[in-house]
C-alpha cells in the first residue's frame, strides 16, 4: 500500500502529483490525433536524420545510441530506404525477439502504407512474411545468424542494424564478429550500424575498429521512484494492490507492469479483472481498468491491442514480460510497477542443462523499467523492493548470455560455418572456457562431432535444422528409425504454447477429457494422438472447443509442421535423395520412442529405489538430483513405469518434468553409446546391471572429460 512506501521527498509528493496532473492536461490524447507523418516527424531521431544518414554514409560502422521510443527501430530503416540504400540491398534489422520484429514490421508497413509482407516483411524462425517486393525486412538475431551459415557475405543486404545490443543475446553476440569480417570482406558493401539503448558505446565502439558513436537525446521527462520500506514477502499480491491504488488514487495514465512470464501474466490479469469488477460493483464511481497482457507466445492480434490507445475516462494496465524493458513502447505510460524480477535461461551445472529461472533484475534493468514512466510526461515509478536491495543487492548490469547459457547449438552452427577454432573465435565478452569445453562433450556424444572435435558429416545436417541440437539429432535419427513423419508432428506440438486448456470452472471436465488423449508409454505420443484426432476432425473448430484445446496453438503447430517438412525436402535434394525422408512408422510406436531415446537420452530419470527418502519420485542418471512427474502428465500416478526421458525440466517448488516418456533403459546403451554403458556389457540385459547404467563423462571436469572421450570409443 502506497501509504507505506517511503520516496525520496515525502513533503513534496502532493505538489509532484499536481504538477504531473498538470503537464498531463497538456500532452495526454494528442498523439493518437497526429497524422502518421506528424507522429514520424515527432520523434527525437528525426531531429537528427541528416546528420544521422551522414555518418552512415561516411562509415561501415556506426554505433547509435539513444532512448528507448527515441525512434531508433522504426525510423532509421525507412531514412535509409529513403536515401537509397535499398537500391544496392535489403535494409534488414535484427530484434532478440520474435514479438518485437513482428510488431514492428506492423508497425512501419503502416508507416510506409503498405502490407506486411510487401516492401516491409519480418522473418522469425518457422514463419517468413517477405517477399521479393522486401526492402526493409525486420528479422530475429538468431535467423540472420542462420542467412550468414549459408551466405558468409550476406550478399543480399546493403545495410543491417542490430538493434538492441544491450540485451546481448547469443546470437547478438556471435553475429558482432560475424558480421564485423563480413563488412571488413565487403569493402563499403555492406553497412553495420549497432543500436543500444543504453551507454556501454565505448566497448562496442573499440570492437567495431574504433567507429563513431551517434547519440539521440531521448525527450524524457523526470520519473519519481518509491520503494517499499521492507522486502515483500509476496510480489504477485502487492503487485496487484499496487495497480488498483494507483488506478483509485492517480491522476489518468496508463500503468505497465513488469512480470516474469506467461502464468504469472495469466493469473494477475484474472485476479485484477475479478478485483475490479467487485470494486465497481461496490463503487460505481472508480472508472474502467482495461487488463492487457503482452508475452511472446501471446497470439498477434491480442499483442496489438497494447498499442491502442486508451478511450478517455478509462485507463490501461499492461502486464508485460522484460520484452517490454526496452523492445516495444507503449505510448501513454506514466506508471511503472516493477517487482524487480526477471525469468532468464540459464545453465545449470546440477542438472546438467538449461533451465529457466526467476532472478532479481540488474540495477541498469531497474532503470530502463522506471525510465518507461517517463516518456509522455513526468511520471511514477513503484519499485515492490528496498532502496537498499537496489543499492546493494541488485548486479549493475545483466551478465550477456553467452556467457551463463549452453552453448552447443551456438558451437554446431559456427562449426558448420567452418570456424573450427571455437576457443579462440573473436568474441566480444569471451564466455568461460569450460562453457565451450562442455559445449563440445554435449556435442560429441551426440555424434555431432568426432573425437578431434571436427564436425561430422552428421553435425553437418544437425546444422540444417534452427533448433536445438537436442531436437535435430531426434529429427535426423527419425529417419533411420523410419518414423520421422510422426517425429516431426510431435516436435512441431512441442514448439508450440501448451494446447491444452483448463477453465477454472470446468478444470475437472477438462481433465477428464484430456485424458482421454493419454497415451500409456507418455506424453509425446499424447502429443501425436491429439494432432492426429484433431487433423482428421471434419469440424476441427468444434472439435478444439469440445475437446479443450486451444485451436490457435493447433494451426500453428501444422504451420512448423509445414516448415520442417520443408526443411526435410532440402535436405533431401542436398543429399541428391529420391525418396523422400519422410517415412511414417505405421503405428509402431516403439520406434517414436527410440528416436527420442536418441536425441534426449541425457535427459533421462529413473524411480527412485524404495529405501529412498525420494520414494515415489524419479531421480536423473546425469546427477541423481530428485525429479518428479508434472501431475499434467499422461505417466502422473501410473505404475511400472521406471525409466523416463522428460523434454524440459521446470522448477517451481519442485524441479518437475515436462513432457515425459517411458523408455527400455536398455536403449540408453543401445542408442547413446558415447554416453551409457553397463558396468558389465556382457550382461546387458539384465535388469540388475542395467540398474548401473553410468554416464561416461566426469561431468565436474569437463576439460577432462573432453580429454578423456578423445581416447575413447
Ligand atoms: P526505439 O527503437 O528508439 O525504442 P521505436 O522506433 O520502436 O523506438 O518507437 C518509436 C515510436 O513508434 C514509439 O514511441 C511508438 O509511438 C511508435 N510505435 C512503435 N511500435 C509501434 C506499434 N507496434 N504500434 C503503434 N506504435 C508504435
Ligand atoms: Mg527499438
């Protein structure tokens, strides 16, 4: 409760708040009245378009700076279409995430006047919306990352901008020294223009042989920041309480508030509507909350709808993952509700792979979180922490991911590009040398590699598929078990948000149902089950409505499937193949499970023995650590089934497996022979020896290891 937060000049709070009403009167609504070409012309960039296409022209790289809002991202593609550039290339510019290119390829086809699609088209991986007509084409970092594997000069382009350098992601940052020889390569050809919204220019200035630094001073207005006196003990709730004070007490303004992830944007959004519309129905004079979630796997039309612009009298509350800290601007925000937590992927060394995990933000995330508040007039930030936990607690910046994630897919895709030398490739921050190392032994036992390191002719076609070496290995292997059409529906199900749903008031109805999907050896053939009823429905709309199946996930689920298909055929008519590789097992089911043996046997758990303080759950071979059955499972609460593979692991207050399935543990031995092995091979089928299944690597020394495997075979 806002009483209870102490601020920096407690006095003047009232004068600040008059002052905000004020200045409010004078700027609230009049941007949704300007025209496209008022608006375009009102950005802080536009003041400096000259100068800016200047020094674009005078250097092949360029560093530009500047606020978020300031502009950067719609307008500097359409200053150099206007100037040109498009004549000599695509103009292409890269986002960390798939949300923003979208929004923003939207965004600046309407700008331009024309269809997404046409002259501005985005491409995220498994969906392309260009065309030849494409001249400024918005893309994620990870699929320009995938152009330069098969285009090393990334001859089509004339100019590309990575945009949002700060967030550092992998592909960010394996693309800096990619395109830094490119452009070196080129001679003029090709320009690299790097957009941050925060200062660490000078790092990125030295690398790129000591270029320019562009600045566009933001219009920004001051933010007041409150904290809280003590820690809270429950975020979600004062969040809440939070919005519906400053929604009964503030003067108009739209609130945006920071969560971790899906669920919990869910599940606020429900209670804040509930709470609403009980304090309306007691209070009819506390005007309308307009609830808006904004995620990545939020379907596009309902992202959208945090773009419109807020009728007057009422108010919006945006409830947004980190994608809104700097990747999208929503207009009209003068309140910022920050937890102070962020989900982040990162690689745990006790479970052996990555996981997701909720952590406190940097200092430099708190400031981008409070800065939103401040970009249409003066405006209020709520940090749900302690001055002294921001002081003193929180890191100052966000360590890069390159840095903590697994690295296996970025290694595969550089040694596809024929860098053979992963230790010494010219990153910007060098991630630790045991990330790499433990990269290739992840590698290598997945026969990626050979024992010298070098990619084999199998790695070769691990890097045709842009996913995880984990899901290509399953896709390849699919084919030798000659069940890849099944494999690539199930992969396609398990790329998409959950299918299922369950309304609050009918959870018991919808699980009955579901369950009526159960396959009994697990969840990915639950997973077939479901696309293959709902592919044969003659209704298939009906048919998700009275099954509880979310029919949005259901289409997009056949559009990968589409894509892999596609995938399969080039690499059919690569390998000069006739017949294609896509071959249905025909019901033997058996072979499905092997195939995912084959690519996910790391991630393999069995019952914990009887005298064990785990009885009744499952432990990993990899570590031991206890696992348990997620209860959405189709294997929760079912007896005889001893081994597992899972497809994820979450941690919630336990660490659950998603996506499960029963397996032989003899094929662990049969089928990842660089990992398993019996301690007596002659013996191997018996149940006993089995039980001693060991992973061959010394998983706490890793430079060891990858010692110790060259030796072995
Ligand atoms: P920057 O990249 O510097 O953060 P942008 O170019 O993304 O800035 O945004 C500039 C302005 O364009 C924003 O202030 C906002 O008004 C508008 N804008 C951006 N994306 C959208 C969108 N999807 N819908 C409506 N307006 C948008
Ligand atoms: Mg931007």
């Amino acid at each position: 409760n806002q009483m209870s937060r102490s601020s920096e000049n407690e006095i003047k709070d009232s004068a600040y708040k008059e002052w905000q009403r004020q200045s409010r009167n004078q700027s609230y609504g009049i941007r949704s009245s300007m025209t496209i070409k008022e608006q375009r012309e009102s950005l802080p960039v536009y003041q400096k378009r000259d100068a800016l296409l200047q020094l674009v022209q005078q250097n092949d790289f360029l560093i530009v700076v500047g606020e978020t809002g300031s502009g950067k991202t719609t307008q500097i593609t359409q200053y150099l279409a206007e100037e040109g550039y498009s004549t000599k290339g695509v103009i292409a510019c890269t986002q960390p995430r798939r949300v923003a290119a979208t929004s923003v390829a939207k965004r600046v086809a309407q700008e331009v006047g024309c269809r997404v699609g046409e002259e501005v088209g985005y491409t995220i991986r498994f969906e392309d919306c260009t065309s030849n007509k494409t001249i400024i084409k918005y893309m994620t970092d990870g699929m320009l990352q995938r152009e330069v594997l098969v285009d090393p000069d990334l001859t089509k382009y004339s100019v590309i901008m990575l945009d949002e350098a700060h967030e550092r992601t992998i592909a960010t940052d394996v693309l800096f020294a990619l395109l830094r020889e490119a452009v070196i390569r080129r001679k003029g050809g090709l320009k690299l223009i790097v957009t941050s919204a925060t200062l660490d220019s000078q790092k990125f200035s030295k690398y790129f042989e000591n270029c320019p630094v562009f600045h566009i001073e933001g219009r920004t207005f001051p933010v007041k920041i409150f904290y809280t006196k003590e820690p809270e003990l429950d975020y979600i709730q004062s969040t809440i309480e939070t919005v519906i004070d400053v929604h009964t007490n503030n003067p108009p303004g739209d609130i945006l508030v920071f969560l971790t992830g899906k669920e919990e944007i869910d599940t606020c959004c429900e209670t804040l509507v509930e709470k609403m519309s009980l304090l309306r129905a007691e209070k009819p004079t506390v005007s309308e909350l307009i609830v808006l979630p904004i995620y990545s796997s939020l379907p596009s039309e309902m992202q959208s709808r945090i773009f419109e612009p807020t009728p007057p009298g009422k108010r919006k509350v945006v409830l947004a993952t980190n994608i809104a800290e700097t990747s999208v601007t929503i207009d009209g925000i003068y309140y910022v509700i920050d937890p102070g937590y962020v989900k982040v992927n990162a690689y745990d060394p006790k479970l052996g792979m990555d996981t997701l995990i909720v952590q406190p933000i940097s200092r430099a995330q708190a400031d981008q979180r409070s800065g939103r508040a401040g970009r249409t007039g003066p405006g209020i930030c709520y940090r749900l922490y302690t001055k002294n936990a921001y002081l003193n607690e929180m890191p100052a910046n966000t360590v890069p991911e390159i840095q903590r994630q697994n690295l296996s897919y970025t290694i595969l895709m550089l040694k596809a590009m024929g860098i053979d030398d992963v230790l010494g490739f010219n990153f910007m921050d060098r991630p630790k040398e045991q990330l790499i190392l433990t990269a290739l032994e992840e590698l290598y036992i997945l026969d990626a590699l050979d024992e010298n390191g070098v990619l084999t002719d199998f790695g070769q076609r691990m890097a045709f598929f842009p996913m995880e070496p984990l899901l290509s290995k399953t896709l390849i292997q699919s084919i030798e078990f000659k069940c890849s059409d099944e494999v690539i529906t199930i992969i396609a199900m398990l790329s998409v948000p959950d299918v299922f749903y369950r309304p609050k008031e009918k959870r018991d109805e919808a699980d009955r149902i579901k369950a009526k999907f159960h396959d009994y050896n697990g969840d990915h053939l639950t997973l077939l089950n479901v696309y293959n009823k709902w592919s044969d429905a003659e209704n298939q709309r009906l048919w998700c409505q009275n099954n509880f199946v979310h029919e949005k996930s259901m289409r997009r689920a056949r559009e990968v499937r589409r894509q892999l298909l596609k995938i399969f055929d080039n690499l059919d008519k690569r390998g000069r193949h006739t017949e294609s590789s896509v071959i249905s097992c025909r019901g033997n089911w058996d072979l499905i499970r092997k195939a995912f043996v084959s690519g996910y046997f790391k991630n393999s758990a069995k019952r914990a023995a009887t005298h064990d303080p785990e009885e009744g759950s499952y432990r990993t071979l990899v570590e031991n650590t206890p696992v348990h059955i997620h209860p959405s499972s189709s294997l929760f609460r079912k007896h005889g089934v001893d081994y597992v593979i899972y497809h994820t692991l979450v941690l919630t207050n336990k660490e659950y497996m998603h996506c499960i399935t029963k397996i032989d543990p003899k094929w662990l031995v049969m089928y990842a022979p660089r990992f398993f092995r019996t301690a007596d091979p002659s013996q191997l089928s018996t149940k006993k020896k089995t039980e001693k299944l060991q992973p061959l690597f010394n998983r706490n020394d890793p430079k060891e290891t990858w010692r110790l495997s060259k030796g072995r075979r």
